[in-house]
C-alpha cells in the first residue's frame, strides 16, 4: 500500500534581524499550530521553540531566518521550525547544549530547552560556518512511531517578496519503493505554482508508473499552465536501484559513502516542448541519499564540505544547502530522501 507523503507542503520564512522580529515569529508559529488543531500544550511548545530559535540567532549570529512549515508523519500533523544562522557556529555542540554553558557570556539555556521542547530535534554547527537547528512539535494526543525506514525533508521557499512559491514537490513511498518529483513552474507567483502543482498532482494518480511515464502524464496536464521543469526519480531498495528523467534545470544526484552520482536531466518546458524523455540509473543501497533541487540553489555544493551532515536527519541537510546555496533571486527547492532498510 502507498502512502503519499506530500504534495506541496512549503515554509514561510522569517527574517531575524531585531528583537521585534522574534515576536513576528513566534505568532506565526502560534498560528500555524492553532490552524493545524494542534491542542493548547503543543502550541505553547511551538510558541517557544520559535522564541528559543529566535533569540540564539539575534545574541549569537546577530541575524538569520527561522523556516516555518506543517509536518506530517504518520498520519500525525505537526509543525516543523528550522532555524538557519551564518554566524560563528560552535566547535562542540555537546558541550553547547548542557544548560549554563555559553559562548557568548549569556546565560546557555537556549538550546537545551529548544531540545527538550521539541519531539525531533537535529542540529548542526561548525565553527565559522554557522549553525542549523531543525525540529518538529507534533500534536500532543497522537506522536507519529518513528520506523518508517523512508526519511524525507525539504525546503521550499519563495523568491524573497512573493507570497507563493511557484516549485512544489511530492513524495510517494510503498514497502521498499520510493517516488519522488520536483517541480518547478516557469516563473514566480501564483501561476508558477499553479503549473507545478498540476505536475505533483500526476503523482497520486499514477504511482508505480516509470519515470518517463510520469513525466507524459505531467505533460498533459500542464499543457493549459504556463510549463514547468519537472524531474522524478523512483527508488527501488529491493532491486538496489534508482531510476530518474528530468526535463529542465532540476538537478539530481545520488550519494552513497561519500560518493556522489549525478543524473541528467534534458532541456525542455514540460507542458511545452518536452521533445525527449530518457531515464537514467543508479545504484541504490541502504544509507544512500537522493537529493534534488531547483535551480533557485546552485550547483557547486558538496557534502565533503561538511563533515557529519549526511549521518543527520533529511531535513537538516536540506535547510544547511539552503542556507548555503540558495540563489537569492528564484524559488528555491531542495529535497533529501534516504532510506534505512535493508533491502
């Protein structure tokens, strides 16, 4: 039985300039919480993780964003917050995160109480580089189990100044197999994100279809939108492999140990002129990572960069080549699935 995991489920992000950005925030959180039903416990924990995140950023970093999204896992809804600095990051989070330890002279509670309130939390600093702190509150009756052996996160961002973003994104899993697309719609705002939602759409209707099939579907569907570049990629734990067709500027690779392979996508406007799809393959084995974006983040990334990120949670590695990459005039996707089973 598949599960369809999302088709479109973007952040909101806050700057984090001045103190009165924090309370802008935290309301947000507040908000997003009340919205998705959460009860009154759990929306008290999002109110404060988002002031906790807040507050690190403006004493230690002087400036970032705090990424806001709904979370679902299991059938379980939830609030997703991930906060993103460029600061002096910390050269032993350890020993950062006990209470009454600080870098700064402060009084060290930040981080401890943020782990403490959250029900996921993840974190990842190096000196220099700054620090990215990714956490999920789930409604308080019902926390999802957490054994599924597929781990997705993702960040979906507007170009800075809209209020839509016109990439989406979805992710269908069954026992062992996994499809994944990105979207991007020609262009920014709401006809943007009208195009690639059609093409996400495709996905609750048509899995266990190939890639390139996938993409014919996306095609028709787009022909009435202004187009879209679109990739999809079906994993195969069982088999040990990934199949993947792109048309336009989604950038895919798989990396395993440290070793990355990049697959192609072709030139073309899916719901335009999609003259050729072909599929591409990879080998996919247990701990491998597929990552796919949007050209909204650039290319010249590597994970060698970044000692550790890719033993931690999807989500994280997502927000870090975010924070790093994005190209500040686009729609920025980034999406990171790995699977844990033994196939």
């Amino acid at each position: 039985m598949e599960t369809l995991l999302s088709t479109g489920a973007r952040q909101t992000r806050y700057w984090i300039r001045d103190s009165s950005d924090i309370a802008v925030a935290r309301r947000a959180g507040s908000a997003l919480a009340t919205r998705l039903a959460l009860d009154e416990t759990a929306v008290g924990r999002v109110a404060l993780v988002v002031t906790e995140a807040a507050t690190n950023i403006l004493k230690h970093a002087g400036r970032g964003e705090i990424l806001i999204a709904p979370a679902r896992s299991g059938g379980v809804v939830g609030v997703e917050v991930v906060a993103l600095d460029a600061g002096p990051g910390m050269s032993n989070v350890a020993s950062s995160m006990r209470d009454g330890v600080s870098t700064s002279g402060s009084y060290g509670v930040g981080l401890g109480s943020m782990q403490r309130l959250a029900d996921d939390f993840d974190i990842y600093s190096t000196p220099n580089a700054g620090t990215a702190v990714w956490m999920a509150i789930w409604a308080s009756a019902r926390k999802p189990i957490h054994d599924d052996p597929w781990k997705v996160g993702t960040v979906c961002i507007p170009l800075d100044g809209e209020d839509v973003c016109g990439d989406a994104w979805g992710v269908v899993v069954a026992p062992g197999e996994a499809t994944v697309m990105v979207a991007d719609g020609l262009g920014h705002g709401p006809d943007a994100a009208a195009a690639s939602e059609a093409a996400t759409a495709v996905l609750g209707k048509d899995h266990g279809q190939t890639p390139a099939t996938l993409l014919d579907d996306a095609h028709a569907g787009l022909r009435a939108t202004r187009g879209a570049a679109v990739a999809v990629a079906c994993i195969d734990s069982k088999k040990g492999e990934v199949v993947f067709a792109g048309i336009g500027n989604i950038a895919a690779c798989v990396t395993c140990d440290m070793q990355r392979k990049q697959l192609v996508s072709l030139n073309g406007i899916v719901g335009s002129n999609m003259r050729k799809v072909q599929q591409f393959d990879a080998l996919w084995s247990r701990g491998c990572m597929l990552i796919m974006h949007s050209d909204g983040l650039g290319t010249r990334w590597s994970l060698d960069t970044y000692p550790g990120l890719a033993s931690h949670h999807p989500g994280l590695v997502a927000a870090v080549l975010y924070r790093d990459f994005s190209r500040d005039r686009d729609d920025a996707t980034v999406l990171v699935i790995r699977n844990n089973e033994i196939g």
